[in-house]
C-alpha cells in the first residue's frame, strides 16, 4: 500500500507541486530551519516547496525511519516518518533530515527541516529568502 511518505517522496523526486498539494493539511506548519516561526497553511508551505524545487541541486533521499512523535503544534503523539537526505546549494554540500507528522487520515500536518553544516544552513537560507522575494511571496530584506 503506498502511504502518504511514499507519495510525498515521489512528488519530491518528481519536483511535482501539484502531487503535494493533496498531501498537506490546511492549517500544516513547516518549521524551517532558516526561520524562527513556522510557514502556516497550505499556500505558504506550498509556496516554499516552490522555492525548495528549484533551489536545491542533486537532491535525493538516502534513508527512512518510521514511528510516533509528538508534535510541536500541540504536543499530541502522532504517526512520523524522518526521512534523511543529501542535496547541494551554491556548492555546498548538505546533510539534512525532514520530519513529518501525519494527522489520522494519512495527511502531513506538521514538518520538521533539520540541516547542518552552519554554513550550508545560511547558503540555504540566503537562496531561499531570494527565491521567496521573486516569487512575492516575502518582502525584500
């Protein structure tokens, strides 16, 4: 049976939009780590993902991990998924993992973007913030 990670990953790989947009609740809330308050709602999180497809170079999965979390949200035990990758941006080499928590009928309500090295977390932050901008989706710094 294909679950919602599964369709999730395939839509990343694909860099296939609309594939995520059926997968996400309304009220998700991304937790970047380039932000300090989380990207709320369906638009703004779709909007990012836009910025993210095309930002990032090479991207790929490497590993996945399945279990319960509690969420940030509301501190509620939730079925999770961590889903670890590999991606370039401006030449930087990135090792990150991204978290999900789905809600009882199979939808991603909440996700977590962990990143490291430091450096490659500000390149990444930089380009996404320009990429925000272009798309008017954030003002200009």
């Amino acid at each position: 049976m294909t679950t919602a990670v599964d369709r999730f990953r395939a839509a990343v790989d694909n860099r296939d939009l609309g594939a995520l947009d059926d997968l996400f609740t309304e009220d998700i809330r991304l937790y970047s780590p380039v932000k300090f308050t989380p990207f709320e709602g369906r638009p703004a999180v779709l909007g990012l993902f836009g910025v993210l497809l095309r930002t990032f170079e090479d991207f790929r999965y490497v590993g996945e991990f399945a279990g319960t979390s509690q969420t940030s949200a509301d501190g509620a035990e939730a079925p999770s998924a961590v889903l670890l990758f590999r991606a370039t941006v401006g030449g930087k080499e990135i090792h990150g993992i991204d978290l999900l928590h789905l809600n009882e009928n199979g939808r991603i309500k909440e996700f977590t973007v962990m990143v490291r090295p430091a450096s490659a977390v500000q390149t990444l932050g930089e380009a996404v913030l320009a990429g925000l901008v272009a798309d008017g989706l954030a003002p200009a710094p």
